[in-house]
C-alpha cells in the first residue's frame, strides 16, 4: 500500500508532472477557473464524491532535496513539502481527509477560511488531536475566494519548521473579473538545517539557515515563465518566522489581494516592493515586460544560503601571509571577505571550497555574465515575446536588443571627474580613545 502509492508520486508527482501539466494548465476548460501553478509543486487531484469534492492528505516524514547538495529528512503532506495545492471554487462543498503517518498527534488548521469553529482544526480546542495512523474528516462549503494556506496547529514550532504547510487556492465562482494568463503561487519557509545535518532544528528562533520559496532554494527554484504582454499574477504565502519584502525587478506591479480575498480594483496599490508578514498572504499581478528579472525577498541574508554567522569581520583586514600559516595546518583553508564576499562565488564556482557534507554554498548560481551570487529566496520572471501559451519551459537566457546592455567603457579608477561629498577631517588626537571593553562585540 505504502509502496504504490509512493511509486504513483514518483510517476506523476512533482518532477513528472510539470511537463504533462504544461499545456493543459492554461486552459480554464469546464473547471471553470485557471488553475495555479505550483513552483516545484503540484495541485492535489479529488475525488468528486456525491457532489463534494473529497480531498486526502497524509502528514508524514520523507526526504526532501532544497536544491541538489542538500536534502533533509522533513516533515510535509503526500511525500512533498510544501504539501500539494489544493484548488475549489467558492461555493464548493469540500470534504478534506487528513491521515496522520507522523509518530506524533497533529491536526489541520485552514487558516483564514470562514468555516465552523469545530473544523477550524486548533487541536485541544476545535476538535480531539489526530494521532498516529487516524484519519480525520474536515467539511464545510467553502464561502471566499482569494489565496488561502493550511498547516497543523498541534505542536506548530516542530511540525511548522519541518515543513508542514501548503497552498489553498479558492477561486471566485463566476471566474476573475480581470483574468489573468499565468496564476503563480509559491509559499515562504526558513529551516535551520545546520552546515552538516540531515533534520531541520526546530529550535531556532531566528538565525536560520535556508530560506526557501515553496522549500526549495535557488538555484533549484522555477523560474516564473510568461510570454511578454500576459497578465500573471504571482500568490505569495508567509509561514516562515520572519517577514519577507518581496522585490520584483521589471515592473511596477499591483497589489491586488490577500488572504482577505481579491481587493476591490480602488484598493489595488502599485508596488515594486510587499512586505508578506508572517501568516500573511499577498497577490501580486503585473503585465509581462521582455526580459529576464529577479524575483527575490529584499533581506539580503535571504537570498543567501547556509552560512556561519558568528564569524570574524575580515572586510579591510590584509590575511596575506597569515593565510599561508593557516594553510600549513588547516589544508585548503582559504581567507576570505577582506574585499567582499564575491570571492567566495568565484571559490565555490571553480570548486576549490569544500563546506561541510549535505550543505550549499552559501552563494551560487551562474549567469550568461558571471556568478550571480545569490541563494535562499531568488528566482527570475523569463519573459520572451515568442513564448507559447501555457508553456512554461525555461526558455535558457535573454537575448538582450542591440544597445541595451551596460558595457564597460573604462578600465582606468581615475577616469572622469565625478562629484564626491567631501572626506572627513581627521579624527580629533584630543579626544578621549574609543572604550573596546564596553563594545558589543565578543572578539
Ligand atoms: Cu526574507
């Protein structure tokens, strides 16, 4: 039993299915609706069962991959974290199983959703815990529309930080007044998954490791594919612990939503930054610009992958011949970060830096122009003119237009003669010297 049903996910789960959905999800069709795409993800099929659609999800422990080099036992829904999407209509009755394979209780809380207070899934308080190896059955008739999420609320902080969380897109019935051609959704998590481990510590409160769109990290994330002049519309969900401005390059888009619903079109904000608050969750829609352009969480240690923090500031300090000491102890030590840290994607690009086993550089990625120094929440909008509806293939690199691209027209520091605010006087000798014992600093 527990063997088909993993070897059917293998077949049509989330690698599979991406191409076979690639035409078909641009159809509206007698569904009524244009269905989402799922980074990396997939939509749960149901079962339409004396008119209720009957969806199953079984919480349970796999392995996951964040992008390849790095996989860690966690915690999700029908072998995938974030669990699989589920799309209704509103006005659908649903009927949603929940199966516990977990070795500890939990339940499902449908966060946001206007329903009986005895389905809203608080364990202890709603409802009885769901414990291991018992199905749960959740009904009502789903009276929103908008861009909803689920997850347990049975010990949230351990089950919550390994993974278990995912997508609930109710459309409006009657379809979109303003439809849009390519309905993105992704949702944001953090996972302390230590330099070297294999489980997400879930005692970690803030200095987390991974930074992930739908648990995935870049490179590893689909990039969001549309053909120039649609009008896509990109769902973001929060269920990390951290807030997360959500920067788009290209375009000014409009803030046209939430987990409020569809905002009436008066509200819509235009926006190139939306901070999307823990438990919050945003829709953002634009028209299609040519181009490749970043999508990414404006905290720049979220576009970063697994590094240390609790590390020495070497910006400005010369490690010439300190480093070849080091060298003869520690063999392949490398110092780095007197200049910046680029330097450390040009170590990880030509392999010379061996990080501990299981775990991502913490910068990585290549352009058609060099590394791209990113990780964490970064991923790119492809827009080309001659894209196929419903294709979302990556289609490789933009071709930039003849003049359109910044080029180098100098290799000389003193070239020109640019305008500089005037440099500080020198520091006064008089005054008292700098206290060190009274600095914040461990040292
Ligand atoms: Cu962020």
């Amino acid at each position: 039993m527990k063997l088909s049903r993993r070897n059917l996910f293998a077949a049509a789960g989330a690698g599979a299915l991406v191409p076979s959905l690639a035409v078909s999800a641009q159809t509206t069709g007698s569904r009524g609706y244009r269905p989402v795409r799922t980074l990396n993800g997939w939509t749960l099929p149901y079962k339409l069962v004396n008119g209720v659609k009957e969806f199953h999800l079984v919480a349970e422990e796999f392995e996951h991959e964040f992008a390849p080099g790095s996989r860690a036992k966690v915690w999700g829904y029908n072998g995938s974290t974030p669990g699989p999407t589920i799309e209704v209509v509103e006005g659908d009755r649903v009927r949603l199983l929940v199966t516990n394979r977990l070795k500890e209780h939990t339940t499902m809380h449908w966060h946001g959703f206007i329903l009986p207070s005895g389905m809203d899934g608080v364990g202890g308080l709603s409802q009885a815990h769901i414990e291991p190896g018992e199905t749960f059955a959740y009904e009502f008739t789903i009276k929103q529309s908008g861009t909803h999420m689920y997850h347990p609320h049975a010990d949230e902080m351990v089950q919550m930080a390994l993974g278990m969380m995912g997508m609930f897109i109710m459309h409006p019935r009657g379809g979109d007044p303003v439809p849009v051609d390519r309905d993105y959704c992704f949702i944001m998590h953090n996972w302390a998954l230590h330099p070297g481990t294999s489980r997400p510590d879930p005692m970690v409160m803030q200095d987390f490791d991974l930074w992930t769109f739908n648990s995935k990290v870049f490179p590893a994330i689909d990039p969001l594919v549309a053909r120039s002049g649609e009008r896509v519309r990109v769902r973001v969900g929060n269920l990390s612990m951290w807030n997360h401005p959500i920067h788009m390059h290209g375009v000014e888009y409009h803030v046209t939503g939430s987990d409020g619903g569809r905002w009436p079109r008066s509200q819509w904000r235009r926006e190139v930054t939306e901070l999307v608050g823990v438990g919050q969750a945003r829709d953002l829609e634009f028209v299609a610009v040519p181009g490749d352009w970043a999508l990414h969480c404006h905290m720049s240690h979220h576009t970063m992958n697994a590094m240390g923090h609790a590390i020495p500031n070497n910006l400005g300090v010369d490690q010439a011949g300190v480093a070849e000491e080091i060298r003869a102890l520690l063999p392949g030590y490398s110092a780095m970060g007197q200049n910046g840290m680029a330097e450390h994607a040009d170590h990880t690009a030509m392999g010379h830096m061996k990080g501990p086993p299981n775990t991502l550089p913490m910068m990585v990625g290549q352009g058609p122009f060099g590394n791209l120094e990113m990780g964490g929440m970064f991923t790119l909008i492809k827009v080309r003119d001659d894209i196929a509806p419903g294709d979302f293939r990556d289609p490789g690199w933009y071709r930039s237009p003849a003049g359109t691209v910044a080029k180098r027209i100098s290799t000389d520091p003193d070239f020109g003669a640019p305008v500089r605010a005037p440099a500080l006087a020198p520091a006064d000798p008089s005054a008292p010297p700098t206290d060190h014992s009274k600095m914040h600093h461990s040292g």
